[in-house]
C-alpha cells in the first residue's frame, strides 16, 4: 500500500468542509424526505381526491417514485460535470435546483383548484427534486474523502450521511409540531405548505455555508495530469471510463444499496401507511417514533463510521445487512402491538442496523473509483440502484399489503434485498486505508487500466 499522497487539510478546515457537506445534503433530504412524509399523510387528498384511501396512497407514492426515476440521470449528468469542472461548483446548483423546486411545491395548487394539472406539476417539481438529488450525494461525500486522510476517512465521509436522518428528523419533526398544534382541517387546507416554504430560508443558509469551502485537492491534482494531456477522450467521458474500467465496481455499488435502501424507506415512509392503517396507530403517534428513530440513527452513523475505519468497510456493512433481515420480522411484530413504545424500538433499532450499511458507504464507494471517473462512479452506483431500491419500496410494500392484509410478505421482501446485498459486499474487495490519489485511471495505455491504477485490496 502506497503512503498516503495528500496531505490532510489543517484541523480547523475540515470541520468547516463537513460542515459544507452536511448542511447540504441535510437540506436536500429534507425537501426530499418531506415530499415522501406528505404524500403519505395529505397528499392523496389534495392531488387524488377521487381514489379511495389507499389507491389515493398508491398514486401519490408513484409521484413520491418519480423523483427517484430522475436521480439516476441526475447522477450522469452532475458526475460528468463534477468529475471535469469540479465537485464544488456542481453542489452549489443541486442545492439551489432542489430548494427552488421545494419551495415551488409549497406554492403549488391542488387538484380542487387546477384539476388534473395539479398532479402533474406535482411530478414534473418531484422530477427536479430528484435529479437534484442524484447529484447531491456524490459531491457532498466526496469533498470530504478527497480532503481528508485515509486512516479516519470512513468517520469524516460519514457525517454527509447523516444529512439524511438530520433532514428525515427536520421533515418529520416541522410536520408533526404542525400535526399537533393544527387541527385535522387547518393542517389539510393550508398547515401542509408550511414546511416546503421553509425551504427557501435553509436554503440561503446552505449555500451561505458551502460557497466558503475549498475545492478538493485530490480533484485538482487530477485535473491538472489530465490538462496536460489534452484530447484524451476518456477524460471528456467519465461515464465511458467508468463502464470499461470499473463496472464490477459499480454492480458491487449497485448491489451494496439494495438493502439498506429499501429498508430504510419502508422504516421510515411505509411505516406511516402501516401504522396508521393496519396497526391502528395515530398519525401522530407514527411521526414521534419515526423522529425519535431518525434522532438515533443520527447519533450512530458516525459511530459505525469510526468502526469501519478500525475493522474495515465490508465488516461493517455485513453486520448492518445481516441484522436486518433477522430484524425486519420483530420489527413488524412490535409495530402490530399498537403501542408507542414497540414502535420506537422497532424503528430505532431497524435505523441502528441501516445506519451499520449506510455509514460506510461514502468512503466505500469513493475508494472503489478513480478520482477523475469518482462523481460519475459513485454516484451511478448510488442512484442507479435507487431505482430498483428506494423508489418502488413504499409502492411495493403498500401493494402488498394492500393485497394480503399482512406484514408478511413485505418483510419477505426486504430479506430478498437483504440477500443481495451480502452478495455484493462479499464480492467486493476491503477499501479501508487506501490511498484516493493512488486509485486512478490516468495515464492508463491503450485505453486499459494497468495494476498500479486498479484499486488494490488493504
């Protein structure tokens, strides 16, 4: 293994990078997580009225998929660019796409004003939010792996992560402060905008905060071998490189997310249907446990993180995917008890163990690519699986239940992603301690990647 080529930023720098980083992707799971907690409280009313409860529930959580549809383009197009302009710059307009597109919702008609219009600029905003996203989380983790040293790279990229319980916590806890100080009526008729107009005011403050930070320095140094060699052409097409050189790397990606995506979304926005429906459980009562569950899985992301830096990434990961399928039975168990205590527990500790898959991932995946393909690497590897994950995992556990009235086949479901998922890590190789400046394709001859630019086992 190679010494460690770039120096780590000065102590006080980093701080403020992560901070760049999570203030960010917070946002961005906020306006993102927000969308999905609404449409599976109010947003069949408002945009479905015609549908009967649960098919309401159904349509507007094919607009909630929408926006995971959008992530995977999102991912191409802000991976080329950040992986030949830079991470930066690409970061500061993913922010402003995703809170204009936020606030646009807060703002928008419903179908007993507009009609049919309604929905679909509900879609069309839920379209830009997502492809938004999908170029969100490639950035904001990689500014901070390419600025930080390898032996605490898994703890520092962590703390991007946990932008999304830090934005699921803010979403659910405006919604429910307004599910209890409103009535039903108020909160349907106009309570609901509230929080999408928030977005606006965090967003100012986002980009207040990342226009302050550096550009990475792994980034520049790369970017300046590749501007002296002009008219190579696989420097002008990352997604090219990225599919000769390291498609096994973003299959393993692709695979590594499956379940800790569609876990979480089932955690995390299911549970609002099921709690509510089969569970007997008040709309209030399911949003606490999911801000309490969110509030813990915010405080062990970082823990996992620090772990994976002494054990190694794919140990972590396992335990975390492992955990959860032996978890997901008792987890619907403790829901169906109807009180507010099982259900805490069964969200907390189903977070715990999703927490143990996502903390690792942001230096996983960074480890896994070449610097000047990374962006475009992670994050297809990252959003594409979205697809296959998070976006249809509301929709296929509210099928199913809509079908046999039982949590059965759902937590079937997430122990089918569950095993695809041990396959993929246990296929990869360990990342841990790798050098990002020696994890290149540069230079590579005849268009092939020689030993030295392959990423090498720890």
């Amino acid at each position: 293994m190679a010494p460690e080529s770039t120096a780590p930023p000065p102590p006080a720098k980093l701080p403020r990078i992560v901070a760049a980083s999570l203030i960010g992707t917070t946002i961005e799971w906020y306006d993102f997580f927000l969308y999905g907690s609404a449409a599976a409280l109010v947003f069949n009313k408002l945009f479905f009225p015609d549908s009967d409860p649960l098919v309401g529930t159904l349509l507007a959580f094919v607009t909630y998929a929408a926006g995971f549809a959008a992530r995977p383009l999102g991912a191409l197009v802000f991976g080329h660019f950040g992986d030949r302009l830079g991470r930066k710059k690409l970061l500061v307009l993913s922010l402003l796409l995703m809170g204009s597109a936020t606030f646009a919702i807060g703002l928008l008609p419903t179908h007993a004003t507009i009609g049919t219009a309604a929905p679909v600029l509900l879609t069309v905003l839920r379209l830009v939010q997502g492809f938004a996203l999908g170029g969100e989380w490639g950035g904001a983790v990689l500014l901070v792996s390419e600025h930080g040293d390898a032996r605490r790279r898994g703890f520092w990229a962590s703390w991007p992560q946990t932008g999304a319980p830090a934005g699921q916590l803010l979403a659910t806890g405006v919604l429910s402060l307004l599910t209890a100080t409103l009535s039903d009526d108020a909160f349907v008729a106009w309570g609901w905008r509230i929080p999408f107009l928030l977005s606006g005011v965090l967003v100012v403050i986002g980009l207040w905060i990342r226009l302050s930070v550096d550009e990475s320095p792994v980034f520049q140094q790369a970017l300046a071998r590749a501007e002296a060699r002009q008219g190579d052409a696989a420097e002008k097409l990352p997604l090219v490189s990225v599919l000769r050189h390291h498609w096994r790397e973003v299959l393993i990606a692709m695979g590594a997310r499956m379940a800790e995506n569609i876990s979480y979304y089932v955690i995390t926005a299911f549970i609002l249907v099921y709690a509510t429906t089969a569970a007997d459980v008040s709309k209030q009562t399911a949003l606490n446990a999911v801000l309490i569950g969110s509030a813990v899985h915010f405080a062990v992301i970082p823990a996992w993180g620090a772990l994976s830096d002494r054990v190694g990434r794919r140990p972590v990961y396992l335990f975390g995917a492992a955990g959860m399928g032996l978890w997901i039975f008792p987890f619907f168990a403790l829901v169906d008890s109807g009180s507010f205590g099982g259900l805490v527990l069964a969200v907390s500790v189903g977070l715990i163990l999703n927490g143990a898959m996502y903390a690792p991932q942001a230096a996983f995946f960074a480890e896994m690519f070449a610097t000047r393909v990374r962006y475009s690497g992670a994050s297809i590897g990252a959003q594409f699986s979205s697809v296959a994950a998070g976006a249809p995992a509301p929709l296929i556990a509210t099928a199913l239940l809509a079908k046999y009235d039982s949590a059965t086949p759902i937590a079937l479901y997430v122990i089918a992603a569950v095993l695809l998922t041990l396959v993929a890590v246990g296929a990869a190789r360990e990342t841990r301690n790798r050098d990002l400046a020696d994890v290149t394709a540069d230079g590579a001859p005849s268009g092939r990647v020689d030993t030295a630019t392959k990423t090498p086992t720890a």
